[in-house]
C-alpha cells in the first residue's frame, strides 16, 4: 500500500518544525514533515535569526512578538535551548533633519508596537550613544530600542522545535524531495516524491525559495523570487568592548549585524548589491571574497572601530521574496486541502513559531485565533492592490533593504 500521512508539511526548517509542533500540541498524531536535505539546511540555516520586532502593520507585529514569547520561555514551552540572548536591538531608518516624516512614523510604529505589547522605545541620537559608546549615530534623529530583542541560534531551534514535534507524534524523513503535488477534483491528494508517492488530505507547502515551481505542478502560481544573500563573520578589533554590541537592524548604514560567538560579529547588507536573483538547485553557498570588505565598510560607518576587524567567512542563503516582500500565509485558491506557508522575504525566522501556531488553527479550526490571516493570502496579487502600503507609517527607505518594515 502506498504511504498515507493526513498531514505532509513540505520543508523542515523553522516554519515546518512550528507547524509540526503546533499540529502535534492540539493532538494530530500523524504528521509527516518531509525535507529534501537536513533540518535547517535552507533558510533556516543560514539566517541571522534576529529577533527584531519593529514592524509598522499590526499583523506582523503581532506574529513576531508572539513568537519572542516562545523563545524567551523555550524551556517551558519547546524544551531544550534556542540560546536566547537579549542583547537589545537597535533599529533605524534615514532620517534627513528633525521634520523628516520618519520620525513621526517611527513614533506612531513604536506606539503600534507597544499596544501590542512588544517593549519598544523611539531614542535620540544621544540616547543611543550613551547604549553603544563606541558607536557613532550622528546620521540619524532617532532609533528604535527593544530591550528584550536580540537573537537565537537559528539551528538549535529549529532542531529543538523539530524534536519537540517528534516527541509529540510526528515523523520526520530527511533526504526526501517533493517532486510534485498530487491533485483529484480540485483537491490536494499527497506528494510525489523521490522515494514514491505519499498520499495525504492535507499539505502544506513550508519550501522556501524552492515552492514556485513545486506548486506549479497543481496548478498554484506564486510569485516568488530566490534571492542570494550573503553575511561575512568577522573577528571584532581590540578597539570594540570584548561583550559584543546590541543586535542592529540598520537601514540607515545598510547593514544588520549580532555577536556571534566570543569576539565574533555576523554582518550582512540589507540590499542592493550582493542580492542576486538565483536558482536555488545551483546557487553559490559560499561568501564572495569581496563581499566581507563591502559588508564593514558598511558596519564601519556606524562602529568606526569596526574598520579594523578581520574577515573569518561567510556563508550564501536564500530569501523566497515577494513582489511586496511581505509572506504568502493560508489556502491555496482553487485546491481544497492544500495550505501555503510562504514567501517570507527575509524576516520570517523571528516569526516561525506563532506563524505554525496561527496555522495549525486555520488548517484544524477553520480559522487562525491569535491573528487574522487574511491580509497575507495569495490572492491579493490578482490586482495592484498588492501597491499599496501595509500602513500609512511604512518608511521611505534610503536604501533598499530587501524586506518591509
């Protein structure tokens, strides 16, 4: 008899281990989560994991301060250690002068965050410098603090969430790649895959950069783009305290960066140059040689100091960006049964656990209780009206930073 699960999760990295988990917890025994590689070997793998909560639509605010809830509290939730550390985040935008309107839309976001209880405060210039001495902020008005953000090890949680799944009833098959849905009346009907077919209700599509062209095959067109990210980790200086920085978030300097490990920094750009539209089957997972010179020049204009630190490596992962780099949540129109999870343009790692929260409700109750998922369905690309911003406070960026605010 061919394999059945009644439900198959595509892709094992932090959006398919949620899910399982999520599923497993309200008592769905027979999960199967099928992943082409390892557990975290995409995406998940290889993100910064920042756990930046500033956001300026209430969705995503929502989902990403629910999920720091799980990961400041693993051990009571999950088990085990995401190796939490909220170092602090900073977070800004380009600010010309003290009229720039971005200013006024940082402090109406900062509000928006707060009524949703994420601990978040709009700082001067000065005020920041006094949290980062050795940092120089005389490029913008203000930032944004969130003194309980910071990051995790992005593996140890994605494993951990996995494992947790697994105790919890469901199976995991690493090595296995989806080739196709299967599709009878307008309704999902399992996976085909490299070692036969597997016969499933319900599917969820969790596959990154690689989901466009596996949705295909039932007929969903989603409109998905894999872009070649890179981070250099470099050897911090003398010149930089010995504890590590805040996490930053830095459209301003064009660069995210977090301690990573002792004396250590992982630097990426949040855009532009060194982003490339890729295939994700035959894509360069190594750093460039030239990208870690780019990337602190970048991070020295805000940490002078910074100038003098020494490359280590590097590494190359995928962002699955939409046209409006905001995630594709919820049912499949036109096929019963199978469900997206998708699209997250660079900041969905932050978001993974109440994202598998909100749509083990959708997939068993009809409908997601912690936040309405309408907003990130599919079907709001069959129009313009995709343009439009998620709020009337989204920033005008002075550089392209890949992902939304």
């Amino acid at each position: 008899m061919p394999e059945r699960a009644e439900i198959v999760i595509i892709g094992g990295g932090i959006m398919g281990a949620s899910l399982a988990f999520a599923l497993a917890e309200r008592g769905v025994k027979d999960v199967l989560v099928l992943e082409k590689r390892t557990v975290a070997s995409g995406a998940s793998g290889k993100t910064g994991a920042l756990l930046r909560q500033h956001y300026s639509n209430r969705p995503e605010a929502t989902l990403v301060h629910l999920s720091l809830q799980t990961f400041k509290h693993w051990g009571e939730i999950v088990g085990g250690d995401c190796r939490y550390d909220p170092c602090g985040l900073i977070t800004t935008v380009a600010t010309n002068g003290p009229d720039d309107p971005n200013i006024a839309r940082m402090r109406a976001n900062v509000a928006l965050q707060n009524s949703v209880g994420i601990r978040s405060e709009v700082l001067s210039a000065e005020e920041l410098r006094r949290l980062q001495p050795f940092a120089r902020f005389d490029d913008i008005a203000v930032g944004a603090y969130e003194s309980e953000s910071g990051y995790v090890d992005s593996i140890a949680a994605t494993r951990g969430m996995m494992d947790a799944a697994i105790d919890r009833g469901a199976r995991l098959r690493e090595g296995v790649t989806v080739t196709g849905l299967r599709t009878v009346g307008g309704r999902i009907d399992g996976v085909e895959t490299s070692v036969g077919p597997i016969g499933a209700a319900v599917v969820v599509c969790a596959a990154g950069a690689w989901a466009a062209p596996l949705l295909a095959t039932a007929g969903v067109t989603v409109p998905l783009d894999p872009i070649r990210v890179q981070v250099a980790i470099v050897n911090r200086p003398d010149a930089m305290p010995r504890g590590g920085t805040m996490a930053y978030v830095d459209t301003a300097a064009n660069i995210f960066c977090r301690n990573w490990g002792p004396n250590r920094t992982l630097v990426g750009i949040g855009g532009g140059e060194g982003h490339q539209s890729v295939d994700p089957d035959a894509y360069d997972e190594r750093a460039d040689p030239t990208f870690a010179p780019l990337a602190l020049g970048n991070l020295a204009r805000r940490m002078p100091a910074m100038a003098g630190a020494t490359p280590l490596g590097g590494h190359a992962g995928l962002y699955d960006m939409t046209p409006d780099a905001h995630p594709i949540i919820g049912p499949a129109p036109g096929v019963a049964g199978l469900h997206l999870c998708v699209g997250f343009s660079g900041a969905g790692f932050k978001k993974g656990p109440a994202i598998g929260q909100a749509l083990a409700e959708q997939i068993i109750d009809g409908r997601a209780k912690i936040t309405d998922l309408a907003p990130f369905r599919l079907e709001r690309f069959s129009d313009d009206g995709w343009r439009a911003p998620w709020s009337e406070h989204e920033y005008v960026l002075s550089s392209d930073f890949g992902h939304k605010f």
